[in-house]
C-alpha cells in the first residue's frame, strides 16, 4: 500500500493567448489575489505560430507567460 508524501512547495506557471490585453489584465488581478504576487511575468509577443484560435479568439493574437 501507498505511504501519503509530504512535497515542496512549487511555483505556479501559466500562459495566456489572447487578442484583448484588456482581458488579460483582468485575469492576471483576479490571479493575484486568489495566488499571491507574481515572480515574474514575461513580455507581450506576437502569437504568429498558428490561426487555430482566430475563430474562437480572433485574429492578431498576442501571447504572455506569468
């Protein structure tokens, strides 16, 4: 039988593809506050590698790592 483990605390790693920052911003605060300050947050790329998401999301995708 299986012994129950104690495990090191671990880092929260999220990335968002999004066409509106507006939404962006909204979900990072919402994140924030359920999670803590962030350690890091990436720059805003463009999202080129594919138009997959255009019907859902739209076109000119951008893409952000927290």
């Amino acid at each position: 039988m299986g012994q129950i483990k104690n495990y090191p605390p671990v880092k929260l790693f999220m990335g968002f593809i999004f066409a509106n920052e507006l939404y962006f911003i909204k979900v990072k605060e919402i994140l924030i506050n359920k999670f803590g300050t962030l350690d890091l947050e990436s720059k805003t790329i463009d999202f080129i590698y594919t138009d997959y998401y255009n019907k859902e999301i739209g076109k000119d995708l951008k893409r952000k790592f927290i």
